[in-house]
C-alpha cells in the first residue's frame, strides 16, 4: 500500500463490540490507517449476504485492505486468507467463498495467500475469534506494506457456493441470495436472465412466483423500475442497485407478507391467464 495513510475497511457479522475490538487490534499495529466499519450487521453465518454486501459495496470504497469476517467454519480446518485483485485491493478474511464475488469486480483475484506466518497474528491465536487474531492482524501489517506472499502459501481460493439460475419447461429457477433489512428478497439472477427466459420485459408485465418451502405458495407480481410502478402494500420484482434481480413488496415485507423466511429458491414462469 502506497498511500501515507492506508484504508483498511471491516465487514463482520459480529455486532458493535466485538467489531470495535477488531478496528481497535487493526489500530494498534497500523495507527496511521483510516479503518471503515462497513458493517458489523450482516445476519450471522450468512455467508451469501455478506458475499453480496462486499461484492456492492467495495467497488465504492478507496483502493485498500478490505477484511470480511463471516466465518461459521471458524476454528476448523478452513483457511483464513489474503486475496490481492486486479484493481490492487487485498480482500482477508475466510477461505469460503465470501471474499470471491467482491474479488471478481474489481479486477479478478491475481493472487491468493493462506494467513500462516506467526509473524502477522496476535501471539495467542484463540478457535473461535479469528477476527481479532489472525485477521485483524493479518489486514493492519498488509495495510503497513507486507506483502502478501510473505503470509504464507499460495492458495486458490474456494468459489462462493450459489447454484446458477436454471431454465427448465418455461420457468426460471433462481437463488435467494440473502433477504435485505426492508423484508425484499435479492435473487441470484440478472436482466439477462430474464431476458433469456421471458423476452424483455416491459414495465407491468406479470409474472407468476411459486416456491415450495418453508411452505409451498405462489404469486402474482409485476415486474417493475421502480418500487413506485405499484400500489403501498402490492409485491414487483425489479432490478436492484447492483443489478440483481429482486422480490419485494411496496413499502412492505415480501418475507413476512409471503412467510418466505428460510427460502432457498424462487421459481417464475409467464404469468398464466386467470381462469
């Protein structure tokens, strides 16, 4: 890192305290950083969710260290790792996929590093706090100029496990990513995928979700720009900031309104004439 004050950004799933532990350790071995909280709300274990909000959110932020800690495999043998990308960011934090998308967008992983040399932790490693021991550490002495090849092993890092959207008899099976603060559903499709399965899709047009769990249902919705082609309370599918496709209710929870808490995936089909 080249700058006279280095960035160093955090993401966890830890909530307030233990986050400012973190920032603090990141603190005492790279005092001159300028350390982000960018979040320590992502709903806990949600590897997808905090994947996604990295993917978003880094492309935005300064050239600089950016560590992700959602990490439920914490003290067994997954590695902890530094991912350098081609726009010169190094991305820590734990080798599950997490770190991957965010990776691709800005400019793809060059290299990736295990986090093994004793030199760059706390002196005592704990099994279940990785965050303030091994990655903290590991994001404030990058931030300070080591390179990250002096960390340990070169390593391929694992992929972030999200099946692929599926066509199959007319209907587009698609991913539930994470479900947002406002209740919506951010799905693992794109316009193309849409495009793809339906054709374009103009403002209005109806589309038919169904679902099989927690409970098996389905909708009708419009699909929509904006949250303001619809009623207050009505559902729309819509393009999000980040170009995923979404399920949402007008000024509503699509989650609560539909009872879609712990659903994995959403299928939609051309909406079929009402009998």
């Amino acid at each position: 890192m080249s700058e006279s004050r280095p960035f160093i950004s955090l993401a966890t799933d830890f909530g307030a305290a233990y986050t400012a532990i973190c920032a603090g350790v990141v603190y005492s071995i790279a005092p001159a950083a300028n350390v982000l909280v960018l979040s320590d709300e992502i709903t806990p274990f949600a590897v997808r969710e905090g994947a996604m909000l990295l993917r978003q959110a880094l492309p935005y932020l300064p050239v600089g260290v950016h560590t992700g800690i959602v990490d439920p495999g914490v003290g067994t043998p997954r590695l902890p790792v530094a991912i350098e990308t081609g726009r010169g960011d190094v991305l820590v934090g734990p080798d599950n996929g997490l770190l991957v998308p965010a990776a691709e967008k800005l400019g793809g992983a060059v290299r990736a590093h295990a986090l093994e040399n004793p030199a760059y932790r706390l002196p005592e490693v704990s099994t279940s706090f990785h965050g303030r021991d091994i990655f903290s550490p590991a994001a404030a002495h990058i931030a300070n100029g080591v390179d990250v090849a002096g960390l340990g092993r070169r390593v391929d890092p694992l992929p972030l496990d999200v099946p692929p959207p599926a066509s199959a008899g007319g209907g587009l099976t698609v991913p539930v990513l994470y479900t947002d603060r406002f209740g919506s559903l951010v799905l693992g499709a794109e316009r193309d995928d849409l495009t793809a399965a339906f054709g374009d899709l103009a403002p209005g047009s109806p589309l038919d979700v169904a679902w099989t769990v927690p409970e098996p249902g389905s909708a009708r919705v419009t699909f929509e720009e904006t949250f303001g082609g619809v009623a207050t309370g009505d559902p729309l599918l819509w393009i999000d900031s980040s170009g995923w496709l979404g399920l949402a209710v007008n000024q509503g929870s699509a989650t609560d309104i539909f009872g879609l808490a712990g659903v994995q995936a959403l299928t939609l089909r051309a909406a079929a004439p009402h009998s």
